[in-house]
C-alpha cells in the first residue's frame, strides 16, 4: 500500500528514473539489482534508495536484491494512471508537433484528444489523426471531453493568457514547455516544467567555464 | 572575476532560472530585485541567492537591490560563449525537426551547422535551411567543420551507437533528448539531458495519487 501523504516532490522526480534505469538494464538482460547498483546509476546513496522504495510501501525486498520484473511492474504500476490520462495540446508549431507525435506513438498513460492553436494556418489542418481545433472552440471541447491535462507549446505571452482559461474549463494539471511562471497559482494546480533552454544554458556555462 | 572552480552543478543549473525571471521581470517593466524576491520566484532562499551570485563573482550589489539591466546582463556574460557554439544534430525526426528549428530560431549561444539521419527517407530532405546529411559521412564532416556540441535526437539504441563514434569525432559536449545513460563515460564529457518522459510521469505519479 502507498504511504503517499509522505511521498514529497524530489521522491517522485527520482521514480521515473528509477524506472528508466530498471528498463535499461531489463534490456541488458539483467534479472536482479541491489539498491547499492541503482545509488550509482542515479548517483544517490543506497539508503536513499531503499528509503525511496519503503516511502512507496515497500517496494521489492532489501537484503536480497530487487527482481527486475517485479520492480518494473511495481514502479509502473504506481507511476501510471489506470485509465490512461485524457490531455489536449495547446500550440501546433514545430515543437506542438512533436509533442503531439510524442504523445500519441511513445507515451505511456496518456491520451491525446485534442490540438488547439489560434492561427489560421494550423487550425484545420491534420496532424497525426488529429484535425487541429480552434482555440476558440476550447471551452466548448472541454464541456463535452473533459480533459485532464493541457500540454503547453505555446510562447509565454499566449501561455499567460491561456492558463487561465483552461483552469476555468477544469483543467488542473499542465505539463508546460513555455516559460510561463506558474509559482504565483493556487495549490490545485499541478505542473510539471520542461524547460528546454535552461539545459541548454548550463551546458553553454559548462562548455564555457569548462566544468564537467 | 568568475570563481569557476568554487561553481558547482546545482549553482550552473540555478543560473538559467535567474535568466527566465529576470527576462520576466524585465518584460513586466521591472527595474531592479532584491534577492529575497528571486528567491522566492525560485523557491529558494535569499541567502541562497546571494551565495550563488557571490561564487560568480559579486553578480550585482547586496543591500540595495539587484538592477534588473546589470544582472540580465552580466548572468548572459557568463552564461554564453562568446562566439556561438558550432552543433550537429543527430536525428532528423519529429522531436529532431522541433530541436532544429529550435536551436536556429530561438536558442542562443548556439549555431547549427549540420543535421545528420541514417534513414533514405530523411538523407538529402530539407529542414529549414539544411539538407540532412547521411550519418555515414559524419566523421569527414567533423575533420572538415569541427562542431563542438552533439544534439541527440535519436532512440536510445541508436544514442549507444552513435556516442562513442562522436566521441572519437572530437565532440565531448552532448544535449541528450535520448535515455542513453553517459554515467559511465570519463570525466572530460559534458552531457545535459532532458527527459521528456520523466516529466510526464512525475505528473502522472503526482495525478494519480493526488500530490501537490
């Protein structure tokens, strides 16, 4: 059984990538990892690790090292939704396109319903087996759809005036790739940020300032 | 002066962060913050800032406030090189495609130089001003342009291949948009990843088990 009310925000960030690691190595043919092999992967400690996975309600055995199988079913099923998580896009550029493309073809528990964008020449236009919907159209589509999740490619400005209006339509739950600062919105709101330029800058500094 | 060897990876990753609010700000008419208020837009603490901009050299003035125009410009000083970056990226698909575009039209401090694939389909096609180049004559591309930075756009399989060829191609610095894992490379290799698929899943954790 989940403890979740104990379960804080850094805990959460670090099981997808624990996921990631045990699908890299059920690729490599692995059967079984210690907590100590997972600390190195994701450069933390062992304790942390197991702290991690009893905060989860004992995820897999101590001492005996975890089953790979057992512990991808286990992160799986904690991690995504029963019922996979009905989103729509917001913004239909390149990047829109991609993460609609994403999506569809690679995303686990998620399902895209809808692509909205305000200009002209994207709304009617197909991507994937979507037809690209008018922003204007949103609060009618959210009435009939209910979407759980909007997915933000659009640029600050825009995003600025959108959130609003989506949180009216319900919805409470953004993934954002604009720089649109959410900090200032009410605790019902659940954001998860990519913010493809700030890695972009540390590497920069790194490359720089040559710090590895 | 910077004291780059004081300047560790969680200070290099809160720079950008500076960036974006500072460029908020400034969008928002904002003349000069104290380091309380960035500090909470980053959900840190003052002190916190102030040590950051004190590793980097007295960023701005304590006590008074920082001037917005100064330390938009001295974080840009030392967060960009001072000629553009040459990179290649490798990878022509649809989250390919959104990056190219990405780093052509809006990055900074970069300069796209050429754009590989290994699929009939992708070699010799357009995007935007480039004509993707076969994979096969990327070493004789890298004699020739010396890029610095590799963009990885490409599955994870393909990443396992394509790295160690880059390496031995002069590049040491990686954008990674795959789940190739770099951990164990040597210490002279630079690599920013973004997980787009943690993300999502650290939303769907959080959705599902309702988490703030």
């Amino acid at each position: 059984m989940d403890k979740n009310n104990k379960v804080s925000i850094p805990v959460i960030r670090r099981l997808p990538r624990y996921l990631r690691y045990v699908n890299m190595l059920e690729s490599e043919g692995v059967k079984k990892v210690s907590s100590r092999e997972l600390a190195e992967l994701l450069g933390t400690t062992a304790s942390q690790v197991r702290q991690d996975f009893n905060l989860l309600g004992g995820l897999g055995r101590q001492g005996i090292g975890y089953p790979i199988d057992e512990l991808k079913r286990e992160l799986e099923q904690r991690i995504y939704a029963e019922t996979p998580l009905d989103c729509i896009l917001i913004g239909a550029g390149s990047l829109g396109s991609a993460i609609a493309r994403y999506l569809k073809n690679v995303a686990k528990g998620y399902n895209l319903i809808g692509i909205f964008d305000n200009s002209e020449e994207k709304v009617g236009a197909k991507l994937e087996e979507y037809t690209c919907l008018n922003i204007d159209t949103l609060s009618e589509f959210c009435i009939n759809h209910n979407p759980v999740v909007a997915v933000l490619c659009v640029p600050t400005s825009a995003a600025e005036q959108m959130v609003p209006e989506l949180i009216k339509c319900g919805i409470k739950n953004f993934w954002n790739f604009s720089h649109y600062n959410f900090a200032k919105l009410n605790d019902d709101v659940k954001v998860e940020n990519v913010h493809i330029r700030e890695s972009l800058e540390a590497l920069s500094y790194r490359i720089k300032h040559e710090i590895n």
